[in-house]
C-alpha cells in the first residue's frame, strides 16, 4: 500500500533493470526508409521535431518512427547546404518521397530541418533536444528525434537515416494507489546535476556525432501528456521522450509521475551505461514499484493562477483553465461580482487576437489545461475558453499571454512622497521591452487588455483597431458583459458596485489630510496598500496587484502630488525626473541618477475605441500623452484614480499653454476610458 502524505515506505534498493521491460536491454530502433530527402514538423524558432511513433508492433520490441505529412529535412551536396526537401505523403509513413530542388547529388541529410542551419556546412550544424517534451497518445507524435543520412550505394536518391538520440517509453498505471482516477500531468526523470540529457548541440549530419554542451538543469527533462491522461482501474498509459544517452552505470536516476494533485517519486541505479539509437522502456507500475523503492506520493501546492501569464521562450506552454483569475481568494463577498465560484468547466479554447502575427498558433484545450505553442518571446495575445466543443457559444474566461523577451521582468524600489516603499515592475504591463513605448490598455476594473497600436491580428488576419471599432453594442452592460466579451470596450453602469473591482476601495484623496500641507502631514502607512486583497479581476501576473493610488506621488515635489502652480503654467522643476524620452524616467528616489521609465503611451476611448488625440497636435496619444490606472476608485462614481502626464514641453515645440509638462499622481478619470497598468508586487 502506498501512503500519501510524506509518508515513505522503506524497501531495498535494487537496480534500474527491474524498471525495464524484459527486452528492453537496448532494444533497435525500427529504421525507416525516405527517398532522397527526409524532414519533421520543425519549429524554426526552436528546432523542435514533431515525427510519430509507428503503431505497430515490431519483434524483440523495437519501435518504428513514421514520417509526417508536414516533414522536411536538409540536403547538402558537394556544392549547396541546407536544401529544404519536403515529404510527399499525405499520411505518416515510414517510407516516403522528399522533393527539393538541388543539381548535385545529394550526400548527406538530417531532419529536423531548421533555417537555422542557414549556409553551415553538413558538419557544423545546431540543433535544439527539448528538456520539456510533449506525447499525445491519441496522434503519438513526440518531440526532438534527431537523425542524419545518407545514400545507400548505388542507390543516391534513397537515404537510410539513424537515430542520434535515445527514447525513453514510460508506461505509467496507478492502479491500486492514491493516484488511481487522477489525471496524468506529466513524467519528470532526473539524473545526477553533472549529466545531460538535453539542451542546444552542435552536430555532423556526416558522422551523426554531436555536442551537447552541459548547462544548469540540463539534467531533468520532462514529459507532458496532452491527451486524456485519466489513470483509471487497470489503465496504462504509455508516453515517449527523446534524449541524449547519458546515463551511467550506478548513476542515481530519480523519476517523478506528476498528476494533477499529487507527485509519486523514487529514486534507482543505473545498472549499464545507455546508448544511442536505443530505446529504454520504464514500467512505471506504481503499486508494484512501492513494493521495491522508497516511494513517497506527496499532495502538490495549489497552483498560482491569474489573468496573464508570462512566457520567456519559444515552443509549447500551457495554463490551468479551471479556475478564473486567482481564484477563491480573488473573490470578496458580497462585492457584487459575476459569480461567487471561482471554477469553471470549459470544453473549448480558442486564440482571439495577437499583435505579432503567428505569435500563437496551436490552442486546444486537454484536460482542463489551455495548451498553445509560441513562434517567439516577445508579443500579447488574449486565448479564450468556452462552454462548448465548436468554440462558438458562450466566452467563460480568458487571459492574456504576455512575451516579455529572454527573462523575467524585475522589480525596482520606488518611494513615495511619504517614504512608503513599493516594489514595481521594471515596464508597463504589455510591454515588448523595458522602454517600450507599446503597451497594453485596460479599462478601469477589467483584466482584459487592448493593444494601444492600430493594427493587430484576428484569425491570422491584420485588422486596423481604429476601423473595426471593437465596442460591445448588444444593450446591457454588466460585469458578466465584459466576461463574455474580452476583446470588445464596454461602458459600466457608474454605481458603488464598481468599487471593488481591482480589490481596493480606498476613496481617500490629498484633501483628506490636513491643510494646507496635505501629503506632506500623511504619514507612509496612511499612502501605502490595498484596502482589500487582489480580485479576479485583476490583469497582472502572479504575484502583483495593479499599483495603489499612493504609489506615484514620489514623482513629484509637491504636497498635492501634482506640478500645478500658482501660474497658468505647469512647474517641470516639481517633477521629480532623470530625463525625458518619450515618457518620463521618473526618480525612484531622492538620491536616484537612473530613474523608473513611464512611457506616454497613450489612450482609448470606449465610444469607438480609437486612441485620441493629443493637444493641437495631430498625432495619436502614443508617444505624447499617458495615463496609468491606480487600484482604487475616485470617491465620485464612475471615476477611478490615475498617474497622468501630458505633452511635454522643452521650449522649442507649441503645445496648448495649461498642459505644458502637466504630471498628476492623483488625477482621476472616467473609468470607462482604457489607460496603461504599471504592477506592484502584492
């Protein structure tokens, strides 16, 4: 019996042969055929494989890999490199035509091909072996098999391809144990931290040797299954993953069956060095395998859910589409929200909009989990679940994917006019890069974003923004309206049920401190926080909340939190900046040199959804104006507090007189305009 809990159960250590089937001691790969050229579904961005796993049974337990209808490979011959030759059949085949154009002879090929490989000669290539794969096991295309070719003799058109890599066959049953009617998330094996099994390489589509440089964590490689991973009563599922063969005689090798509660894990020895062109099947029996190993099934920690999600890397990702926003805790009672019942049960998922065309492609929805592939790192789309299989009914919920480039956003420690200290987001919420003027807008209480340029994609089409108007028109507005509408602005009844929205009804302002210092007699614990916790509503990422409504006033020398003076012009040596570069590098500090970048990123307005326009001038708001949504509301309805800035003035330009250089950390606004988000951690 297996224990869940920590609980361990003690048994001696035997060696990894006895995970193995009994044939499995360097099974052959079923090697098939391809004329004259042969290639995989590649990513370019990432040099992913997507070939099949052949159904049939083959004798001594080999296993064959089929050719798909989208392959392709590179050819090289004695004069051209990295010929693209793609495969004529229409179905997966193990034997198959590759057409392309080259005079020569071909000499060499590899697949996947990659444009990556661009000019390099046939020995000097870079692949990519994913340390996150995927298995399907109703299509059984698996991920990163690498092979290279060449002609057979005599026969120049026909090629005979190898195999670089390993594959590993898990077939994990979980019947009789804690896990039995749970739903299989993903396999995770982990070898001692100096081995490698995955990551970039270079390698020779001559010799099929290769180089795999070793990096952090290259040593853990992952299985995800994306099909119907139910783990019923005597129900075995069977997964594939490609790696590198460096495993060792006696090495500790730990393997880790996640579910989508719980994480069975054991650890055994090696018992002979692997090799390439093999594969190795692990009979992960889980109540057999607590008869042999310290098996521990442990309960897993709730996953962090939100409205937007970051991503750093090209390639497949996924997001739990069971629950809304942040869940339980984003609710507050009685608050007047859509629902009090922070689950759902989509059957659908679809992409509604991106600003890099193909940004997305590949939503589906897989047991529960909203799954997508990303061509690059840097863009935002909004994916939707829906209440049925067409993806055409009713919207339940949506979020927002968010590319922020090759790392993670950091924090910057920004002092208010008080001396309260907030942790802010190094860039707007949307952004493409620290100084990126493109972000995205939200309206005042809504977790959906807008882009805040003309043009973005729907259904892998540009729409012009300012032409489409994407403004709800179907009557009455509630809150279940913007549910179910993300990609659309819409106007909100102003009444105190909108208060709590983004979890925050602080109402007070600089006039509710005494005169005539105001700020300057507040204290920091009265100008810092939230007044409630953060809402399902709300559009930032794990771990922040929309700025409070105090965050800003450090930007400014001022008691009021603004640069208005007695004139009809606006002081600019009330504003606290380093310089100005479309938008203002606000000092963090009163000792700061660098400052904190606010882009003037401009509006939208919900009457037609178009970016208004600035001053006399006759340019959109981008780049000349900005406004940033705070937590709370303005205690008059229908209005929500905001940092705003307008035209910026250095003497050699005309602008309105009253908006020269204007900056106001506690202005207001009508909440149904859509103005940028800067994140706070919460």
């Amino acid at each position: 019996m297996i224990i869940t809990k920590k609980t361990v159960l003690t048994a001696a250590t035997v060696s990894l042969t006895m995970l193995c089937a009994c044939n499995a001691d360097n099974e052959e790969f079923a090697t098939p055929l391809a004329r004259r050229t042969i290639i995989a579904n590649a990513d370019l961005a990432t040099g992913q494989s997507r070939s099949a796993i052949d159904p049939r049974v083959y004798a001594d337990g080999a296993v064959g890999i089929l050719w798909t209808p989208d392959d392709a490979i590179g050819v090289f011959s004695a004069s051209e490199n990295n010929v693209e030759f793609k495969n004529e059949a229409d179905a997966p085949v193990g034997r198959t035509g590759f057409t392309g154009t080259m005079s020569d002879e071909p000499l060499y090929a590899y697949y996947p091909y990659s444009a990556l490989n661009a000019g390099a000669s046939a020995d000097a290539l870079k692949g990519n072996l994913p340390l996150e794969q995927t298995y399907d096991e109703t299509d059984m295309k698996i991920s990163g098999d690498w092979k290279y070719g060449a002609p057979r003799a005599g026969a120049p058109d026909e090629f005979d391809f190898k195999h670089m890599f390993s594959l590993f066959r898990f077939t994990v049953n979980a019947t009789g144990t804690d896990m039995q009617g749970e739903t299989l998330d993903k396999v995770v094996l982990e070898l001692p931290e100096e081995r490698t099994l995955g990551g970039d390489f270079t390698f020779s589509a001559v010799t099929g040797e290769y180089n795999m440089p070793h990096t952090d964590g290259s040593n853990i490689l992952t299985m995800e299954w994306t099909a119907d991973g139910t783990l019923a009563q005597d129900r075995s599922l069977t997964g594939y993953i490609s790696c590198a063969p460096d495993i060792k005689a006696d090495d500790d090798v730990t393997v880790k069956v996640f579910t989508t509660k719980r994480v069975a894990t054991f650890t055994a020895k090696a018992a002979y060095d692997f090799e390439g062109s093999s594969i190795y099947s692990f009979d992960l029996n889980l109540a057999e395998l607590a008869k042999k190993y310290d098996v521990t099934i442990e309960d897993l920690p709730e996953e962090e859910t939100a409205n937007c999600y970051m991503i750093t890397t090209a390639g497949e990702h996924d997001f739990k589409a069971t629950v809304i926003g942040n869940g339980a805790k984003g609710i507050i009672p009685g608050a007047g929200f859509h629902t009090e019942d922070p689950y759902i049960n989509p059957k659908a998922a679809r992409l509604l909009w991106e600003d890099v065309d193909g940004f997305v492609t590949d939503v589906k929805l897989i047991n529960g989990r909203v799954h997508y592939t990303t061509s690059g790192n840097r863009g935002n789309a909004v994916i939707a679940v829906y209440d049925n299989a067409t993806a055409s009914g009713d919207i339940l919920w949506s979020w927002h994917i968010w590319g922020v480039g090759d790392t993670m956003p950091g924090d910057v420690e920004v002092t208010n006019y008080n001396g309260a200290v907030f942790n802010v987001m190094d860039r707007s919420l949307g952004a493409l890069s620290m100084t990126s003027v493109n972000v995205m807008l939200y309206q005042w209480g809504r977790k959906d974003p807008f882009p805040n340029a003309d043009t973005y994609y729907v259904d892998g089409k540009a729409v012009d923004i300012e032409q489409s108007y994407p403004v709800f028109d179907g009557g009455e507005v509630t809150l279940t309206t913007f549910v179910r509408n993300p990609d659309k602005l819409a106007t909100l009844p102003y009444t105190e049920s909108t208060r709590y929205l983004w979890g925050d009804n602080n109402i007070t302002d600089a006039y509710t401190f005494k005169w005539p210092n105001y700020l300057g007699d507040a204290t920091a614990e009265q100008t810092s926080g939230w007044t409630d916790q953060k809402t399902i509503y709300d559009p930032s990422p794990v771990g922040y909340r929309v700025s409070p409504k105090f965050a800003w006033t450090g930007f400014l020398d001022h008691k009021m939190a603004t640069n208005a003076s007695v004139s009809s012009n606006y002081r600019i040596d009330y504003v606290n900046y380093v310089k100005y570069d479309q938008g203002y590098y606000f000092k963090r500090n009163a000792a700061d040199t660098e400052g904190i970048y606010f882009p003037q990123s401009g509006s939208r307005g919900a009457a037609t959804g178009t970016l208004w326009v600035g001053g006399n001038a006759p340019y959109k708001t981008v780049g000349y104006t900005a406004s940033y949504w705070s937590s709370a509301p303005q205690k008059n309805d229908g209005y929500a507090q905001s940092l705003s800035m307008t035209p910026y003035y250095d003497g050699n330009g005309s602008v309105v007189e009253n908006s020269r250089n204007a900056v106001n950390a506690l202005d207001f606004a009508y909440i149904q305009n859509a103005f940028a988000v800067r994140c706070v951690r919460e």
